[in-house]
C-alpha cells in the first residue's frame, strides 16, 4: 500500500516544523542570553577580587617569569 500525502498533510507538516524551528530558536535566544549575564558575573567577581588582592596574581606572573626565563636561557647551541 503505498502513502498518499495531500496538500494540506503537507502544509501542516510544514507548519508544525517552522513553529517548532521557532521555538528553539526563542529558546537558544534565552539561554545565550542567561549565559552572558552569568558570564558577566564571574567577570565581575574576578574583577572585585583583584582589585581586593592583587598579589596572588603578581607573584604567580612572577614566578611564571622566572621559570620562562630559566627555561629559555638553558637553551643553547653547542657550537
């Protein structure tokens, strides 16, 4: 037996995935939205944290440094 799929059939199966494209795309809007304000938020605490205590942060730039240059300055052409 073979399928027969009338106009209407097919205007309404249309219909139905275009409202569903709509609401997932209404509800990747909404969460794209939630995930910048909480992004937004983290930024915030991180800021209000270092300008609270900034040398955690200056003392591991620091020794990021110090290891950078150790690391850099074994390097050397045996000539």
């Amino acid at each position: 037996m073979q399928d027969v799929y009338t106009r209407d059939d097919v205007s309404k199966t249309i219909s139905e995935g275009e409202e569903k494209l709509k609401q997932a795309g209404s509800e990747a809007q909404k969460r794209l939205k939630q995930g910048q304000e909480h992004l937004q938020q983290i930024i915030s605490q991180a800021d209000k944290q270092l300008h609270e205590n900034p040398w955690p942060i200056v003392a591991g730039v620091a020794v990021g440094c110090l290891f950078l240059g150790f690391f850099a300055g074994n390097v050397r052409s045996r000539d």
